[in-house]
C-alpha cells in the first residue's frame, strides 16, 4: 500500500479505478501513464493536464507528460515574504539519496542521480539569490561558477535578482584552488564564507583571485546560523545550499534549515558512502512536513518544509 500525498477526495475518486498512479503535488493525484514513458508526474498548483481532445482535465495533472521550465519553477518557487518586516532568509536544501541512503557513489552525487533530477537541480539553482557549498563538495564535485540561463532571465530580474546566482563557499581553512573558474571567471564575484580567526595570508589570497570573503563566525570556523544572518544582510534571502552532507548536518544541528527538496534515487548501493547530513546529532529529530511529491520513472522529487 502506497499513501499518495496530497490526497483529496477528487483524487481517491480518479485512482479507484484506475490502480496505484503517482502523485501530483498541488492536491491533484495522478492516473498510470500509458506506456510508462518516465516524464514527471505532478506539482505544487501547476498546469493542468492536456486530454487527447486538446481540452483540460480539472484538477491538476493527471497525466503522463512534459514538464517545462516554467512550471518547474513555479512548483519550486519560494515563499512570498511577509508584507510587513524586512525580507527574512529562506533556506532550503537540495539532495539526493539512494533507497539505503546514500548520498554518494564513488564520492558524487551524479552516479545516483538522472536528467530530470538535474533538471530540477538547475532550476532550483535559477531561483536561488545565492548558493551555498562547503570547500570539500567544492573540490570532489568540480564546482563552476553558476551561469546565467535565459529562460529563466525575466523571472530573476522580476523578482530583482542578477543575472545568476552567487556561489558562497563555506570553509575555515581557505584551502581552495584559487585558480579555478568558480573564483576567476564568474559572472557574479564568488562569496568565501570563514571565521573571524582564519589564515590572514588565506584571506589575502582569496581577495586577490577576485573573492568576497564574509566572516560568519568569531572563530576559525563558520558558525550556520550567523552564515544565513550575514547573507541575508547582504541582500540575499533565497538561500540553496547543495551540501555536502557536513555542511547539510550542520545547518540541521543549528535549527537553520526551512526546507528540503529531496531526490529518492532507486538505486541501493551499500558501502560506506555519507548520508545527506553528518555530524553530531541533534537532542531532538526535527519534524518536517511534505509539500509535494513528484516521480518519475521511480525516481521521487519530494519538498519538505519546517514544521
């Protein structure tokens, strides 16, 4: 028995004669695709889905198709800020695990990974003001800086972002290649974020390659919580970060994290690979509630939001 998530009566209504389909994410479950051609299914409140005839099924998507970018984008879009007070950061995760809970094969993400996963990791990146990575994600994945994408450069300046977003890079040593793209040719200067206590001559290297180095932390180290304070201050406030799993932990031990956007890769694995978080854990599991669901051909897109 699967629960499909969300339910509502329309969709206990379309799935009883039509077995175990998946499920959409605005409310709107979803039949079996004909064919099982593995195009994502579902969103949060997006589109609707086209009948053989060219008219609109009600209810959402029920049907096995395409998404576009667009839609893509409204089904991950961020939270609207409160109309009163200053604009409060969000931040949300984006990571993909195995069923046995892999977050790695052979120290990457892209063995256990698919098109439409990254597909979704663009777009998630097309939203975002700022990314955020840790030094070693930054060195095993081969980060580049972020480029910019036009079918997504009238979103961004509607909503007064750049032309891309900015890549910050969490670390305390500054023990960085300062001769890669990500710190020479950005279209957006790349953030270092590090403590108050870091290697002078680090710093002064780091600045040099053309950096913005951002002390986040009284000691050697970055503090989580005052990372997301200090970027907010600079004006960003659509926070992703993308890992790795320690940066992931500790964002979770310090309370910061708001929302998790989650690839279920149907893949086992074994081994000793990482989970999405390490680290220490916390005194009490935070609970967090699912928002949406999407699959594709096994693979499941799932958002989780603080509680």
């Amino acid at each position: 028995m699967r629960r499909l998530f969300p339910v509502t009566d329309q969709t206990a209504t379309r799935a009883s004669g039509g077995g175990a389909g998946s499920v959409g994410a605005g409310g709107a479950g979803e039949a079996p695709g004909a064919g099982g051609s593995g195009r994502v299914h579902g969103a949060s409140g997006v589109g609707e889905a086209p009948e053989a005839d060219g008219g609109v099924l009600p209810g959402g998507d029920l049907i096995d198709r395409d998404w576009g970018l667009d839609e893509l984008a409204e089904a991950y879009a961020y939270p609207e800020p409160a109309a009163d007070g200053p604009p409060v950061p969000w931040l949300r995760a984006n990571m993909v695990s195995t069923l046995d809970g892999a977050a790695q094969h052979d120290g990457k993400s892209q063995p256990i990974s698919t098109a439409t996963d990254m597909r979704i990791f663009g777009t998630l990146r097309a939203l975002a003001d700022v990314v955020v990575v840790g030094a070693e994600t930054v060195r095993q994945e081969g980060y580049r800086p972020a480029r910019a994408r036009a079918e997504f450069a009238d979103r961004r300046e509607a909503a007064g972002q750049g032309p891309a977003p900015v890549i910050a890079v969490v670390s305390a040593s500054l023990d960085l290649d300062f001769s890669l793209p990500l710190f020479t040719s950005p279209l957006v200067p790349t953030l270092i974020l590090t403590g108050a206590a870091a290697a002078p001559d680090r710093v002064a290297t780091a600045e040099k390659a053309g950096a913005r180095v951002v002390i986040a932390g009284d000691g050697v180290g970055v503090e989580p919580a005052r990372a997301v304070r200090a970027l907010g201050e600079l004006g960003f406030t659509r926070l992703l970060t993308e890992g790795g799993p320690r940066l992931l932990g500790q964002f979770v031990a310090a309370g910061v994290l708001d929302e998790l956007c989650l690839t279920v890769s149907p893949m086992l694995t074994a081994g000793d690979a990482q989970r999405i978080a390490g680290g220490p854990s916390v005194a009490v599991p935070q609970r967090f509630a699912l928002v949406s669901l999407l699959e594709e051909e096994g693979f499941l897109f799932s958002r989780y939001q603080r509680s």
